[in-house]
C-alpha cells in the first residue's frame, strides 16, 4: 500500500464514521422520544384503568419492560456513538499527521533531558518531536513504556528482530490496533495510577481479617426470610420487624470506616476497569504469530484470563458503587451489601493481587507496540534494516522522518569499518545539521526495531551518542563550555570502557572557545576518538580537520554540503559530496541581510 492509498483509507474511515455518527444521533433521539412517550402514556394508562387494578397493573408491567428495553438499548447506542467518535477523531488526527501536523499527539515534553546521551539533541521528546510523530498509545502507562523503548533502544540482535517481527505483524493487523486504540482512548480520564491503585487496595487489614464479618454477610441475609415465616407462624409479632432492621443497619455501619476506606480506592472505576477488561480481550482473543505477541498473550491467561477477572472486580466495584446511594437504605440491613462487596473485593486482591503489576505491564507493552505497528502501517515506503553482527552504518537514501517527503532530500552513508569518522564540512544552512540528525534518528529508529526512513540500511546495534547542542546551566553554574568538555569525557569513558558498537555523532567540536584553541582541541580530540577505535560522524566548519585524511586515510574521509551563489543568489541542493567544502556564506548572509555593508 502507498502513502496515498494510506491518506484515502483514513479519508474514507472519516467519513463513514461521520455518516455512523449521524445515524446513531438519529436513534438514540428516537429513544428519547419513545421513553418521554411511555412515561407520559403511564398517566393516561393510570386515569384510564384505575377501575380495573389487575388491567392496570399488567399495562403498567408492560409500560417499565419498553422503557427498561428502550434504556438498554439507548445505553448500547451511546456506546457506539462514542466509538464511533474516537475512530472520527483517529482518523481525524492521523490525517493531520500525514500533513505534518503532530500536534493531537502527547510528544513526552516531561522527558526531554539535556543529559541523555542522544534524545536532547536529536529532538525525540517535545513538540513536533520524532516522539510525537511516532506516539499514538492511548494509555498512560503506554506512553511510559513508548518512550523507555526511545529512551533506551535495544542492543542485542536476536531482541531487535523479535521487535521487528511483532511490529510488522502488527502493521498487518489495522482494524486489531485500531479498536484497541478506540477502546483505549476511554481511559483518558485515568491518572495513569491504575495498577497502583488496585494492588495498594491492601487486604492484609481489611474485613476479611475478621471471621465475624465473614459470617454476618452471609447470616444477616437469612433473618428477614425467617422473620417472615416465623411472623406468619404466628411466633413474632410484626412489629419486631422494625427492630430487626434497625439491628441490621447498625450493624452494616459498624465497618463503614475499612469499607470506605476500600469504596475510595475504588469509587467510580468500574467503567474504567471495565475498558481495561475489554482491552486485556482483544490481546486474549486476536491470533498472533510473532513470539514477543504470543509470549504477551501467555501472560494474560497464566492462572485465569485477565479480563475475566477484571470484569468481576468491575462488577464488584460496581455494586460497591450502589450501596453508597440512597439504596443503601434498603440493601445494607438485607444484606450488608457494602461490607459484602468490600469483602469481595479484598478476596479479589488476594486471589489475582500477584497478577496485577503483569497484566497492567502486558497492557502497556502492547500500547507501545501497537504505536509503533501503526507508525510502521502509516509508513509503507519505509524499510526494515539489515542488523550487522560488527560495528557498521551503511546506508542508502536516508531521510529524516520529520521533513515532509516532498522537500525531504536523501543522503548516503558509508561507516562499514573501524575506527572510522566522517569529517562533514559545508556552509551555513547547507545541511549538516539535519545530515547528522538524520543518521541519530534513523539510528534510533533501526535499534527500536522500526522501519527507518531510507532505501536500504545495515546497522550494528550498539549505543548512539551525541553531541550536537550543548547547554549551559544557571543553577549548576556551569559554562556552555564545561558542559560540553563534560558530555565528551562521557564519550571518551565510554570508548574506554571497551563499551561495543558506539556510534559518535558531534556537531562543531569544542564551540565555547577560541578558533585557534578550538582548532587544536579538536585536532586532538579527533587522533584520541581513532585511538581509541571509534566510529562516527564529525560536522565542523573549521576546514583544518579535512587535513586529518591525509594523515588517517583509512580512518578519516571528508565529505561536505555545498552552497552556490549565482547572480547574487544563494542555492543549496541538500546532497553529499567527497571532499572538503570550499564555498562559505556567512559574510553574503549577513550582507544580504543588511548586517554589513
């Protein structure tokens, strides 16, 4: 499938959701109607039958069965209403990215961090990030687990093609990832705690600590039947009943601290655990192939299957829900409903408790995967890389995911041995920057196991470090210049260590000095980085490092972007080139901008 016939389906879903949309308003207005109608009919049928009480009563019973079917059927109506709108805003959104709007997407701005070895400077986290781009999980803990596997790609082969095995599975798998995206764009209102907050729901203290308890939930229900035959007997007088049930009510509040104390881990979660429930059924019941999918799936169904015991906590926290209403009333002295159900609930925790922290962790996993699955699905013009068993990065027409692909102009790459450096030299605006970002992130990319946006790719999975935007800090008292000569004693202790598979990307070395300073530190910094048996890319404008090659021609190759000026205009074609760059542009810039003269 092409990106075209990719933006078409999106086109069609949005308007078939529309359409669907516009026909469940219709019905559930029927409804509305239908049950105003019965509950004013109810009236007339009261004036017009009261001579006739059985008549009445039959009509009457017959009047609450409509209104209860015609409720029912509102209810279910309302749920389609609702996914139908979250596919409408799917597609909606999904539409905008293919126009290089990410904005309806979470970008993790929380998580950019200035010392991370590569996200910083690669723009991974924040908007109109990589991250933001590729996000689409619907669940809080989704989106941790989305951007632990940016944050810290995998380094192992085997693990990488596993990833890539379940991605491109599950790019296969649209309408799947798309219900489990419908499905979890309910639990919006969640903190993101849910796990948490179940397994703190802690048993250990509660009611079923208390034999006594245990007892009376299942006594209390049986007096009012035997107050009743006994009544009928003729051996208790009527009266008693009041008494009986001031008894029972007493006794439902004497727990009423341990059982709010439970009612407020869990008030009004029942929908919300029911979506988690609906959710855990999808990956039960959809047919998988790929390892890592199986091996999740096994771990919602170990002792019991996850949504079915999800379910039942649901219902339990629903009828929790209930005794705190005006019902209470009625249902504490029959049956000390909420210290039943808070019971349940505690038997609950210490039946499936062990399981929980797995189920939520299964849940999140499979969010993240499904993201990259859609982003895979979103993507068909790109590619899966070639995973090399020694230090390498060789490609061919790289481009940046985040340059629309009408203006994305593609590069080559050649790191195929080691030490080795690319020296990249070139004008202002020529394309440096963007070359080394889009070697980080495609890096990113193929060590995530995600297709990459290049025509062909063989990569080494080792540890990507950067160095492209040094910052200084205030609260440190700290000069941009420390903070760089810090960040590249990180990399020099890392090549050290014998760390395998390194893949060093800087940008301008050593910016927060002097030219001539600047112009010998880094000199020496280059014969330490080959010394030490690195491997990577260099961009700089200082022209003396291209002499380097000829002193490491094996280890060194110049390359650069070129500017042209014609006419007093200046040009740029965004390729690569061998070689050092001779054309510059800042004095003609400043010029043209009325800086000089």
């Amino acid at each position: 499938m092409t990106v075209q016939e990719r933006i078409q389906k999106y086109e069609v879903l949005a308007t078939d959701s529309r359409r669907n949309i516009d026909r469940l308003k219709k019905r559930i207005y029927f409804h509305g109607i239908f049950r105003l109608a019965l509950f004013v009919g109810s009236f007339f049928v009261v004036y017009a039958f009261t001579h006739d009480l059985w008549l009445l009563a039959v009509v009457l019973l017959f009047l609450a069965v409509a209104f209860a079917w015609s409720l029912r059927q509102h209810n279910s109506l309302s749920d389609e209403k609702e996914s139908a709108e979250s596919l409408l805003r799917i597609a909606g959104d999904e539409l905008k990215a293919f126009r290089h709007d990410f904005s309806a997407f979470d970008g993790a701005p929380e998580k950019t961090d200035p010392s991370h070895a590569f996200s910083f400077d690669l723009d991974i986290f924040g908007d109109r990030s990589v991250f933001q781009q590729i996000n689409r999980t619907s669940l809080p803990a989704g989106k941790e687990r989305l951007a632990g596997m940016v944050q810290y790609p995998l380094t192992g082969k085997e693990e990488i093609k596993e990833r890539q095995r379940a991605i491109a599975e599950l790019a296969g798998k649209e309408d799947f990832c798309l219900r489990f995206r419908m499905s979890g764009l309910k639990t919006s209102s969640s903190n993101g705690n849910d796990a948490r907050l179940i397994s703190g729901a802690n048993a250990e203290n509660g009611l079923s600590q208390h034999i006594f308890w245990k007892w009376a939930v299942r006594v209390v229900p049986l007096l009012y039947p035997l107050f009743i035959v006994l009544w009928l007997a003729g051996v208790v007088p009527g009266g008693l009943f009041l008494y009986l049930y001031l008894f029972t009510l007493a006794l439902s509040l004497l727990p009423m601290n341990k059982v709010k104390a439970t009612w407020g881990l869990f008030d009004k979660k029942s929908k919300l655990f029911n979506t988690y429930a609906s959710l855990l059924k999808l990956l039960e019941q959809e047919k998988v192939e790929a390892p890592l999918l199986i091996s999740l799936q096994k771990q919602l169904t170990h002792n019991k299957k996850a949504s079915e015991a999800i379910g039942e906590l649901s219902q339990c926290s629903r009828n929790l829900d209930v005794g705190f209403t005006l019902a209470m009333l009625i249902l504490n002295p029959l049956f000390l409903w909420t210290t039943l159900y808070a019971l349940k609930i505690e038997y609950w925790m210490k039946k499936h408790g062990q399981d929980i922290e797995t189920w939520f962790a299964v849940l999140a996993e499979a969010d993240a995967l499904i993201s990259l699955g859609t982003f895979a699905c979103n993507h068909p013009d790109y590619i899966y890389p070639e995973i090399a068993d020694s230090p390498c990065f060789l490609g061919k027409g790289l481009g940046h995911p985040l340059i629309p692909r009408d203006n994305c102009v593609k590069n080559d790459i050649d790191i195929s041995r080691r030490p080795f450096f690319m020296i990249v030299t070139g004008a202002n605006m020529a394309g440096k920057s963007t070359y080394l970002r889009t070697i980080g992130v495609n890096h990113l990319l193929a060590s995530a196991g995600m297709p990459v946006c290049a025509d062909e790719l063989i990569f080494f999975p080792g540890r990507l470090l950067t160095n492209l935007r040094t910052s200084d800090s205030l609260v440190n008292s700290e000069s941009y210049f420390m903070a760089e000569l810090k960040r590249l004693r990180m990399i020099i202790d890392r090549l050290e260590s014998g760390e395998e598979g390194l893949l060093i990307v800087l940008d301008e070395i050593l910016k927060g000095t002097n030219s001539e300073d600047k112009q010998r530190g880094s000199l020496a910094l280059m014969k330490r980085l080959i010394g030490l048996g690195g491997n990577g890319i260099i961009a700089t404008h200082d022209l003396a490092l291209g002499d380097l090659e000829n002193a490491y021609p094996q280890e060194i190759k110049n390359w650069h972007f070129d500017a042209v000026i014609q006419e007093d205009v200046l040009t740029f074609d965004y390729k690569i080139r061998e070689g050092v760059a001779r054309n510059m542009n800042a004095s003609f810039l400043m010029r043209k901008m009325g800086i000089t003269e």
